[in-house]
C-alpha cells in the first residue's frame, strides 16, 4: 500500500511484489505471474486490488499446488490452544 502512497498504480505495486522479484532471482520463467506452464500458487481476495490495493488484505483462501485451503484452515494449527 505503501507504493501507490507515493504514486504507482496499484497494478504497478502487485507488479513490483510479484514479477520484478521473479525476474531479478532468475525464476521468472516458473515464478512472477499466473501463466500456463508456471507453478500457480493463488491468493484469492475479495474485491479487486487493481483498482484498489487495499484489497489485497481480502483473503478469502489460497490456492497452494493445486489445493484450496480455506482462512480457518490456514490460521487453525496456529491458534493459541488453552
């Protein structure tokens, strides 16, 4: 969020968190964007972070080698157990 404060779209921010990476560790042909042939790890959100990168703090659930976990399923193992 803190680049579009100072100016980039946020197509440019998720660009720069995703992609430039990828492509600076040499990893972008596996790595940076969602294509076919890439390893696709999703973060589904609600709403629509290219028009608002607030968004991206939307998680609804994750897609991680090809299986859908739920926010509960992700944040339960560490819960504080009493």
């Amino acid at each position: 969020m803190a680049m579009t404060a100072y100016g980039m779209t946020p197509y440019e921010a998720l660009r720069t968190a995703t992609y430039y990476p990828a492509k600076k560790m040499g990893v972008e042909d596996d790595l940076g964007t969602i294509e076919e042939g890439k390893i696709a790890d999703i973060v589904f959100v609600k709403g629509n972070p290219l028009e608002e990168i607030k968004d991206t703090v939307n998680v609804q659930m994750v897609m991680k080698d090809g299986k859908i976990y739920l926010i509960d399923d992700i944040i339960t193992p560490f819960m504080k157990q009493n």
